[in-house]
C-alpha cells in the first residue's frame, strides 16, 4: 500500500501538455495561506503509487484526469475528515456475471450465508486475542485475555446471523475495555460501545481509529472491485440504502481491522501522537489531527500494511493479502474451493520491550553486563529505556547476550 494523500485547501488534479506528455499533475493542498502549493508531475504508466486519497476541503479533479486515473487503473477515495468514506472512483470492475449470480445465491441462501459470516468473525476474534496477548507482553492483561478467550467460545454455538453478530458485540466490549486499560487516562478513551461515540470521536484515540479504518475500507474496496464481487451484498453486514456503506466491503474489513487497532496503539505509545496533536473545530466536538500529525500517522499505516507475512510460500504485503482472501471468497462462492479461512495468514506480533526484557535490564549488575559482553554505555542507555513508559528496540545481538528469547 503506498497511497498519495492529499489534503488542506486548493487541491488540483488534471491533466497537462495533453497531446505531447499526457502527464498528470497534482497539486497538493495546503492548511495555512503562508504555506506554498506543492505541485508534481507524472507520465502515464509511471504513477509511483498505489491510489489517491483525497480529504481537501476545496479544489478539483478534471474529467481528464479522470481517464487518465482510469487508463492507469488507480482508484480514488475522497474522505472526510473523520475517516468517513465519501466517495470513490475506481477502476473498471471485471464483468463475472456467473460468480454476482453465485454471490445472490449465497446471500439467500440461510446456510451459506451463516459459514461466511462466521468465518469472518472467526478472524476478528482471532486477529482482537493477539493484539491483546501483544500488549500483555508489556501490561498487565492476563485477566482479560482468558476472559476474552471464554467469550470466544460462545462463536461456536451460534446458529443465527444474529447470534453471531451479539456474540461479535460481547466480544467486542471485552476487547475495547482491555484496550483502553494500557492507554493514558488523558487520552479520555471510554470504548467504542456505541455508534455514536465510535463515529463522532470527542477522544483522539477514536479519531485515530476512524481515520485509519477509512484506509482500511479503501483498501477492501479496491479488492473487492478488482475480483468482481458485488460490494453492496454482504453477508456479516445488512445491506445499506445509500452507496457509501457497501456491505461486503465492511464485510471484508473485519479480518483486517486489527492493523488499524495495532498501529494506533503504537502511535500513542511512541508518541507519533498525543493529546496536543488534535483539536475540535465548529460546534459539533469532534477532534481531527493537525497537518504534521497526520502525516505521521499515515506513514505508520503504511508502513504496517506493508510489513511482510508468508502466505502459501511466499511473503505478501497485507494489502495483497486482503485481495487474496477476495478471491479466496469469490472461490468458494462459485464453488471452486470448499474452503474459506479468513485466519491465514497469522501474523508474527511480538515486542522487544516486553515485562521480562525491562525486569531483566533492570536486574543486571554492572559486573554482569560486562560478563554477558554488555558495555557500560550500552547498559546505561538499557536501564534508561527499561524505567521510561515509552516503547524501546532492543536488537538482536544485544538481546541474545541477555539471554531472554525471542
């Protein structure tokens, strides 16, 4: 996933030197009238990203740029602030005229449609329990790790769309309730157990989220428009009477959505963000980032989602990874495969600043550093980290000569 992302004022997209170059110019926008516009130029074919997301607040995109948006099969998503998805242009979708057939089917069909959308939230669970076992290597969430697993279990007996979607709920409570235990109490994290205080954030940890599951939508949008899959029928998710809430793409987000959660826990811990870095605007009290912040932000995420995982022999980006499970479900919807396992690939999460690192760093002696081939500044700068709240790396030479595994 490498994204463009434009924003601020004045963005302008189109196309320029039609006839000799046919090159696409961008003009960023910008947050402050003393800021210079940041223009640049691309030949077609040659378009160093992956898709353009736009949350300007004015400007415009020609009709030619467009075209050549689509010639160069790059979708568009204009966002919200917020993370809301207002819009999108994407590439010419394959016409699979038998597998929208099979999809309907399935959509209608009360058996079908059960295994899917528990093969889904199977996933969720799955990806939510390791999260919360990644930050129990740091914090204490033991506790709320086995209870999380219990509930888990009540997946299982589920035997209606219904119970599958209230057993994904009390899961979900569980989750964000260990979630916001870990966070700073001046974050004001309070959960997101209802719709409202999920979409309209008063919190910066909720804002976080939201935006980055406004990428993650992207993302599933994209694949499920490249594979051919009808986005507005689902199976998890009741269908929607207005385009912008397409079923089978939230559908196809809840498997994924632990990125988004990882790396906004990751954000606030190292400090990428913090308090200071929001602010409200207009009277309805819902807190957006400032312009440096989100830039941060954005490069976090696209740095989770192109972190490698081995997948059937090879090692995907995650954001191959969720059109291979696209096509994985348009498989088993035309009865091509009898399989369907949104679970794999399982992904490696582990910390290097865990409980049992900082204990041992604190522990040592400064004759035992020397005797382990630790040098007196090395364990100076160890100490340091291992007392501060902040997240630390702690590499691999140095960790072996500690002695705590990998």
């Amino acid at each position: 996933m490498n994204p463009l992302h434009l924003s601020g004022y004045g963005v302008k997209i189109r196309v320029r030197k039609l006839k000799s170059r046919s090159e696409l110019e961008i003009r960023d926008g910008r947050d402050g009238f003393t800021k210079p516009y940041i223009t640049s130029c691309y030949r077609p074919r040659k378009f160093p990203y992956s898709s353009l997301v736009i949350d300007g607040h004015s400007g415009y995109i020609s009709l030619q740029a467009f075209h050549w948006l689509s010639r160069n099969k790059l979708p568009v998503f204009i966002m919200n602030f917020d993370g809301t998805m207002i819009s999108s242009v994407l590439p010419p979708m394959p016409i699979k005229a038998d597998l929208r057939a099979a999809q309907f089917e399935a959509c209608a069909n009360p058996r079908m449609k059960l295994t899917i959308a528990k093969a889904l939230v199977e996933a969720k669970i799955t990806r939510s329990i390791q999260v919360l076992e990644w930050l129990a290597e740091r914090y204490d969430l033991s506790r709320e790790v086995l209870l999380m697993k219990r509930e888990a279990m009540s997946l299982s007996r589920a035997r209606t769309i219904i119970a599958v979607r209230s057993a994904e709920g009390r899961i979900a409570v569980k989750y964000w309730s260990a979630y916001g235990k870990v966070l700073p109490e001046q974050l004001d994290f309070q959960g997101r157990g209802t719709t409202s205080r999920a979409s309209n954030a008063s919190d910066p940890v909720n804002a976080a989220l939201n935006y980055g599951y406004g990428f993650l939508e992207g993302e599933c949008r994209r694949a499920i428009n490249a594979v051919g899959l009808e986005p507005s029928v689902g199976f998890l998710h009741d269908f929607s009477d207005y385009q912008t809430k397409q079923s089978l793409v939230y559908d196809l987000q809840e498997p994924f959505r632990w990125l988004i959660d990882l790396t906004v826990m990751q954000a606030f811990e190292s400090g990428s963000l913090d308090v200071p870095n929001f602010f409200f605007t207009g009277d309805d009290y819902r807190y957006r980032f400032d312009a440096e912040a989100k830039t941060r932000f954005l490069d976090l995420l696209r740095e989770q989602f192109n972190s490698g995982v081995k997948y059937n022999g090879r090692v995907l980006k995650w954001d191959t990874v969720i059109e291979q499970k696209a096509t994985e479900l348009s498989r088993f919807l035309s009865g091509k495969s009898r399989d369907l396992n949104f679970i794999e690939p399982s992904p490696i999460l582990e910390r290097s600043d865990n409980l049992e690192v900082r204990k041992t760093i604190l522990s040592l002696t400064q004759k035992e550093a020397g005797d382990l081939g630790i040098g007196k500044s090395t364990l100076h700068y160890l100490r340091r980290n291992a007392k501060a709240s902040e997240p630390f790396a702690v590499y691999g030479k140095v960790r072996n000569k500690l002695r705590v595994p990998a």
